[in-house]
C-alpha cells in the first residue's frame, strides 16, 4: 500500500497548486499542475510494471 500513499500524498500536493490555477487564473501554478500531472503518469506507469511484473512471477 506504500505505491498508493505515494499517488494521494502527490494528488494532495497539488491541491493548492490547482486552486490557484483554476480559481485565481494564476499561470504559474499552471505550471506547477501540468509537472505534477506528469509525475502522477510516470508514477502510475511504473506501478503498472510493477503490478505486471507481479503478476507474471
């Protein structure tokens, strides 16, 4: 369950960052969402390999 708590400790990271993007039109926490939005598929991608690699030992 370590693999999940890393997924909602970054989603909670961002939480902030999201506000002030879509609230508050700032630009730069723009930035910082799309960053966060590719680590969270990077992330989600290597615990799909993980999750395979599991699977077929």
């Amino acid at each position: 369950m370590n693999r999940f708590s890393e997924i909602k400790d970054l989603i909670m990271s961002l939480e902030a960052d999201f506000e002030k993007f879509y609230d508050k039109k700032n630009q730069a926490a723009g930035t910082r969402v799309r960053k966060g939005m590719q680590d969270l598929k990077n992330l989600a991608q290597d615990i799909r390999k993980e999750v395979q690699d599991i699977k077929n030992s």
